[in-house]
C-alpha cells in the first residue's frame, strides 16, 4: 500500500512537471490591444557572419537558417524549439555584442491601431563575463498574423 501511494505521488509529481514545461514557452498577451498568443523560442544563436535584417520578421526557412543556427545540447529539453513556416513565422530581437550577463524578457505582442504587430521587451544587463555574447531574443507567431509590418520595442 505505501509502495503504491509513493508511486502514485511520484506520477502526479512527473505529470505537473511535464505541464509546466510544455505551458512556459506560450505567451499570452494581455492588456491593451488585441492580445496574440506566442510561443518563445529555446536553443538558438545569431550566425556571427549574418547582415542584420531590415525587418524583425523572418517568414521563411531560407533566411531563417541562415539568420540563425541550432544550439543544441544533451538532455531532455537540449533541442531547440521547432518551427513550420507552413503555420508560423519568427520575430526577433538581436542586441549587439556584449561582455555582460543579458537577459531579454519578452513582453507583450498586439496589434496597433495602425494594424502593426508590436513586440515589446525589456533588457535586464548583469555581471560582466570573460566572453562576449550576442544576446536574442526569438519568438514564433502564428501566420495569420504574417501580412503585417513588425515592429520591437524595448520598455
């Protein structure tokens, strides 16, 4: 009896873990304006040798892969967040090289009176490291929205 009330504690434990991580990468954007869900991207870089984009947005695999690359590691959550560009598209914020410690938290995505789609964020700097970093920041959005001009925002 007690085997199997510690067992079933444990399941119940593993089943609230699994819904936790699989809920923290959507964002539900609430407040002013119409709010749009998305999902926030785990595991990629900023290729070094890349021109930045005029845009925020990538809509499409070719320029996706060649914006960014995979960082994946070992371990359960070590692959990096998949995307079809059949169903969503990528908005990004790439901050210049840095020495710091930088974290980027993403904030709201609404649409503006204008029809603009508006991505706001915040930067928090910390301690200052032996290596540089090129921080980012990617989320994905569902291609309903992909017709629209983007624009990111710092708050």
């Amino acid at each position: 009896m007690k085997k199997r009330m510690m067992w079933c504690v444990a399941a119940a434990a593993a089943v609230m873990m699994v819904v936790s991580a699989c809920a923290s990468g959507l964002r539900q954007a609430k407040g002013a304006g119409k709010g749009i869900t998305y999902t926030v991207a785990q595991r990629y870089f900023l290729n070094g040798d890349v021109r930045m984009p005029a845009s925020a947005k990538v809509d499409n695999e070719a320029d996706f892969n060649r914006l960014f690359g995979m960082a994946t590691v070992m371990g359960p959550d070590g692959q990096p967040t998949p995307i079809d560009f059949a169903r969503s598209f990528a908005i990004f914020v790439a901050l210049p090289e840095t020495d710091r410690s930088t974290d980027i938290t993403p904030g709201k995505l609404t649409v503006a009176a204008d029809g603009t789609l508006r991505f706001t964020y915040r930067v928090k700097c910390g301690d200052k490291r032996s290596y540089t970093i090129r921080p980012l920041l990617l989320i994905f959005v569902d291609k309903a929205y992909a017709g629209r001009k983007v624009v990111t925002e710092e708050i």
